[in-house]
C-alpha cells in the first residue's frame, strides 16, 4: 500500500487491488469485446491506419494499447480491444498483409 497525502496530511491509501483495478477498466477488459494485437511500425499514422482497417470490417474500438518491450527498434506493438461482431476472416487477411505479428482473440 501506499499513503495518498493531501498537504501532509494523510487522507487514504492505495493498494495493489486499487492498481489492479484500474488497469482492468484501462484495458476494457471487464466489457468483453475481441483483442487484436498488431506488430507495426513506430511513425506517425500507424496506430491509425490500423484502427481504420479494424472499423472497415465491423468492429467498434473500445480501446488502444502500445508498447514497444519484446519488438524491435523502430517497430511498437499495439492491442486494440473491439466490440460487436465483425469479419474475422477479412480482418486478420487484410492485417496479415501489413503487418507481423497478427492475433485476434474472439471474446
């Protein structure tokens, strides 16, 4: 745990669960939806060009992730978590064409 101070005096505390939890709403995760994870490019655009082609195919973003830990330089990785129902197929073979690494997980 760690003390929350508001002009030296202490008016909480926030915990692993604290952290936890907020990482859970950050990601989306609690509302259900599919992840689609994408190796691309770091340069302007990209995370958006992504997103675009996820949109042609039905799916709604519900939110963005990156990070670059485990790619190389010049390159991010990035989780987009979608809602309602879309094309799988078209999907993942219009991201494959682009992009390394492409994982969509149903549900």
């Amino acid at each position: 745990c760690l003390p929350v101070l508001d002009a030296g005096n202490l008016v909480g505390i926030i915990s692993d669960r604290d952290i936890f939890h907020a990482l859970v709403d950050i990601t989306g995760v609690r509302h259900g939806g599919h992840r689609i994870c994408v190796t691309i490019e770091d340069r302007p655009g990209s995370i958006r060009e992504v997103a675009d082609i996820i949109r042609q195919h039905g799916f709604h973003l519900q939110g963005i992730l990156t990070s670059y830990e485990g790619v190389k330089e010049g390159s991010r990785k990035v989780v987009i978590r979608t809602t309602e129902m879309g094309d799988f197929r078209g999907l993942k073979s219009d991201l494959e064409v682009n992009y390394r690494s492409v994982q969509i997980r149903k549900g």
